[in-house]
C-alpha cells in the first residue's frame, strides 16, 4: 500500500462533493476540500508537482466557492 490508501479516501470524498453540491448543498464544499487535501497529500507521495497545484487551487476555489455561499444566503434573508 504504496500511498496509504490516500488516493481512495480523495475519490470517495470527491464522489461525496459531486453529490452534495448536485443537490446544492454547502457541505459538497467542505467535501471538495477534504478530497482535496488528501489528493495533496498523495500528490507529495507520488512526487506530482502538478497534482499538488491543482489540488491546491481546488482547495482555493472551493473555499472561494463557499464563502460566496455564504455571502448570497445571508443576503436573502
């Protein structure tokens, strides 16, 4: 077990984000950022500069994405 099962949980966590945020649900984010991370992690491991960037600016997105959220719903009410 080469990347500590690392690249499973970052697709199950992925999976999970694409299903929340399809229902439109602020926890697909949070998700998102979890999967994220351990793809970083991986990333390190596997020595994939390009993983790591990636995975890094999805973290940035999503954070991004949910602080916009956050901003439209509050202003809703």
């Amino acid at each position: 077990m080469k990347y500590y099962g690392l690249d499973w949980i970052g697709t199950i966590l992925g999976l999970m984000s694409i299903y929340y945020l399809g229902r439109k649900k602020k926890i697909g984010f949070v998700f998102r950022i979890a999967a994220s991370t351990f793809w970083v992690m991986f990333g390190v491991i596997a020595g994939t500069t390009a993983g790591i960037v990636a995975n890094v600016v999805v973290i940035l997105l999503s954070l991004s994405g949910l602080k916009q959220w956050r901003t439209e719903t509050s202003n809703e009410q």
